[in-house]
C-alpha cells in the first residue's frame, strides 16, 4: 500500500477535519514513509501473547488478525477480534497505557502487516499534534465495537451474529477456520454446523 493512499484512507475514516490541511497531511506521509515496516507473514504466527507488553500498533495491508483470550472454565480459546484488511489491531489499553495484554494476537497466513512502535507513535503526536486525533478515532472506533458486540451477544440469535459477520468481513470463511468463526460468535463449532444444516449456506 502506497502511504499517501493509507493517509487517505486514514483522514476519511477516523480524522475528517484534523488533518486536511496539506502540511499536515504532508508531514504525516513523510513521518509514515521512514518510520512504517512492511511485513508479511506466509505462516501463522503469534505476534503477542497474554501478559506481554503491547509494542507495536499493527495497520492489517493484507489478512487477518485474530485477537483471542482462554476461557478459565473450559480452556479453550475465546476469539473477541477479527482485524481483517484497512484496520488497526492493538490491545489498546495496555498498548496506551503500559500494561501487560490480556490477549493473544495471531496473524493469519499470507497476511502482510504495516507496523509502528509505541515510541513512534508517541513521537508522531510530539511532531505533529494533529494526529492526536487519529487516536482518538481509533479509540472511539474500539468503543462503538466493544458496544456493538455486547449489544448483539445479547440480543441477536447466533444466527443473525454468523450473518452480520459475514456482511462485515466477506471473506472470513477464506481466512480462518469453522472454530475460530464459532468462538467468536459464541457458540461450540457443532452448533455453527447445526446451524448451517438447518439454514443453509448465505
């Protein structure tokens, strides 16, 4: 991805208004251009495991990044995450504010990521205190999902959940597996089966 056509993508969605001005706009291609490191991933890999310090925020070029926890009770993984293209993966708390995550991240085979660390994320705001608010974006982003999800675990069958995610993420079925599918909707991988037996496939 070329860095003017991720500052586009950047403005239009979290930061309308901060950074329209052109030297601003100018000065983040230029921070971005030296400071971002491409990396892809033909394999799967675990970027971050539970109890590690959150270093890096992660911009998904290409793939997926599943973002999941272990369940005390039965000790299976729970999956809370699908970051798939055009988005930022973090644990945003402990990434802000120092902790260790309370998370694993896992890449996703032929998966290409864009990444920057913690101290030049802090020294991109020091330059250029407009970007600011694309923290904030991605903050408030974080928010409405968090909302979102709960909302809908709550209130939609497993179902309308398995629909919605196919809406939102088109090639999911493509990038991971019937299991991680099913622990993010909340359901055992026999009932997303049972499921698809009894609805059809979309």
């Amino acid at each position: 991805m070329d860095v003017k056509d991720l500052v586009q993508a950047l403005i239009q969605g979290p930061a309308p208004y901060a950074l329209q001005d052109g030297q601003a706009r100018e000065q983040l291609e230029d921070f971005l251009a030296v400071r971002l490191a491409r990396s892809p991933f033909p394999h799967r890999q675990l970027l971050l495991s539970a109890g590690q310090l959150p270093d890096y925020l992660y911009y998904v070029e290409k793939g997926l990044i599943r973002g999941y926890f272990y369940d005390d009770a039965s000790g299976r993984p729970v999956t809370l995450f699908l970051w798939d293209e055009v988005s930022w993966a973090v644990p945003l708390q402990g990434f802000f504010h120092r902790q260790p995550s309370d998370i694993y991240l896992e890449v996703m085979p032929e998966s290409v990521l864009l990444s920057l660390s913690r101290g030049q994320v802090n020294e991109l705001v020091e330059c250029l205190p407009a970007a600011e608010t694309l923290l904030r974006g991605l903050l408030l982003r974080y928010c409405a999902f968090h909302k979102k999800r709960t909302k809908d675990l709550l209130t939609r069958s497993a179902w309308e959940r398995y629909l919605d995610l196919l809406q939102t993420h088109p090639h999911i079925e493509q990038k991971v597996s019937k299991e991680v599918i099913a622990s993010y909707l909340g359901v055992t991988p026999q009932s997303l089966s049972r499921l698809l037996r009894e609805n059809g496939h979309p």
